[in-house]
C-alpha cells in the first residue's frame, strides 16, 4: 500500500497529521525515527514537530541519506528546523519565540502557497527557529519575529514550515498539507472502507485456518483488533479473554460483555480477579512496584488461560493494541 510516512519527533500533533493525511485521500502510517527505513511503498515522508532542540546532544535524530533520497519530505516545526539542519543550515536558539497565532509573509510562487493570499494566520509554539538556509533552498514565508518561516527546495522536493499546518488555528493548513501531497502523488483513492477490507484480508492470510485468541483490554484498539478477526473468521474461529483487574473504568467489563453478547459472539471469557490483585497489591505503595505486580499477576492468569484453550484446539495469539 502507498503510503506517506509521519516520523514522530515526539510532537503533540503527531497523530493529527496522520488523520488529515488520511481525510485527504492518502494513507499515511506513524514512525518512530530510530526504526524508519525508506521502502517502496513510501511516496513521501513528513517530519513532525518535538519538544526538543535540534541542537541539543540527545535530540532525536533520522538515518536518511538525504543527498540520495527521492521522495519529497515537508519538515513541520521541530521537523522543519531538522530537516534545514540535515540539508546544512543553521539552527539557533534564542529570544526569536512564539506561540499562538502569527501572521506570515508568504511568497506566493512558492508550492504550498500558491494560489493563497500572500498573508496568511498560521498556529506557532517553538523556541529555537531556522537562522540560516542551505544554498539549496529558498525562504517562502517570514513573521515579524522569524525570517525564516517557511522554505522550500529549489527543486520543490523538500519543504519546511515552521508553524503547525495539521492545527485548524492554522487558516488555510488544510491546503498547504494538500499541496505537499500532490507533490507526492496524483493518486487520492485510499478511504477506511478500504482499510479495513485490507486488514480483514491479511487476518485472513495471517491465519491460515487456525483460530485466534485476543486479551482484550477494554481499550479501543483490542475492541476493534477483536471485531475485526470476527468479522474476518466468524464467530467460531475467535476466542478472547478478558481479565478485569479491579482498576477498569465503572461498568467496563460488563459492557464488554453486553456488546459483543449483542454481536453473537459468546466465545469471550471474563475473568473476575479483583480480588486477587487488591491481595497482592496491599501496602504496596511504590508507583514502579504496583506495575511490575499488576503486569506479572496479568501474564500468569492469561498463560494459564491461554494453556487451557491450547489444549483443545491449535491457536494463534493477536497482538490488539496500539
């Protein structure tokens, strides 16, 4: 599947870009920058933004041979000053800071403004800024307080924009985000029916006539991990287990219940083990100890329950979250 990648920096809008990537017609799937490698099936990449400083020691950094790349990359705050820096500019840290709505200056040639008015409200919250290009690229959009608010290759191939398009405070973010993607493709055809016909096919392949087992947490991605395998395999072919801690949110597990009772689907086991974790958890007040306790007690009932199932039938175990 094409696809254009998010590299998360550690930005709060991180999975904001994804979605509007996604509303926009194009697939777009979340990386963290120590495991991204470039394949086939990217057509472009975006750098988010990160509170971190570019030039700080430990700061987040992207193994891209960016000389050789091919694909076309738009670096969004902390992505855009690292982005500047991987091609040769300047970062600097100073008294140049800004955050909430700022007016830019924007040269109305350039490719993610183009057919947009030359002064534009756009969403800020940085501290460092980019304070010299490389001779490569070009200056696209300045504010009062920063000359170099947005910049773009000579060969329209790599983008930076310091404020946050992805933010509706940002005006017209929305069509600067597309415009960045019509760089990258002319193909707009990807929609979550789509996906979720994808997924449900590859549970299929994945399975290769086994059946499965899920522990479902209570969370959104287990619940819809575990929808999906049914509606892949059918009601007979999933199991899951359920095991309620004592720490759910009010009715949660019985709400589990009722809904996949209204499904058809009864192959669901709840396991009541409140009292065994407020037992093992009593006088125990150190934040690190009560995970290691929780984790442990969850690990041994599943594997206890996962044994007994396994003693009837071969299955295969889903992975339901994130």
């Amino acid at each position: 599947m094409k696809k254009i990648a998010i590299i998360d920096f550690g930005g709060q809008y991180t999975h904001l870009i994804a979605r509007r990537i996604r509303n926009l017609g194009v697939y777009s799937e979340i990386y963290h920058p120590e495991e991204f490698a470039v394949n086939d099936e990217i057509i472009g990449i975006i750098f988010s933004g990160g509170p971190q400083s570019v030039n700080a020691n430990d700061a987040y950094r992207i193994n891209i041979d960016i000389k050789t790349i091919t694909i076309p990359i738009l670096g969004i705050c902390y992505g855009h000053q690292i982005l500047a820096s991987m091609l040769g500019g300047k970062i600097e840290s100073g008294e140049n800071k800004e955050y909430g709505f700022t007016n830019i200056l924007c040269d109305e040639d350039s490719l993610l403004f183009s057919g947009l008015e030359s002064k534009q409200s756009v969403w800020m919250s940085h501290g460092d800024h980019v304070s010299e290009l490389p001779k490569s690229c070009r200056i696209t959009a300045s504010s009062d307080t920063i000359k170099i608010a947005s910049y773009e290759s000579h060969d329209q191939k790599f983008f930076g924009v310091q404020f946050h398009p992805e933010v509706t405070h940002t005006t017209n973010g929305l069509k600067m985000l597309d415009k960045f993607i019509s760089v990258c493709t002319q193909d707009r055809n990807w929609n979550p029916q789509n996906f979720k016909d994808t997924l449900i096919q590859q549970i299929k392949d994945e399975a290769k006539g086994r059946k499965l087992v899920l522990l479902l947490s209570g969370g959104v991605d287990s619940l819809v991990a575990l929808e999906l395998c049914i509606q892949a395999l059918g009601n007979e072919n999933v199991h899951s287990i359920h095991i309620d801690t004592g720490f759910m949110r009010q009715n949660e597990s019985l709400e589990i219940m009722e809904h996949f009772d209204k499904l058809g689907f009864r192959n669901i086991k709840i396991i009541d083990a409140e009292e065994l974790y407020l037992k093992e958890l009593n006088g125990v007040v150190e934040p690190e100890a009560k995970r290691l306790i929780i984790g442990k007690l969850f690990v041994d009932i599943a594997n206890k329950e996962l044994a007994e199932l396994e003693e009837h039938e071969e299955l295969m175990l889903v992975q339901g979250t994130i």
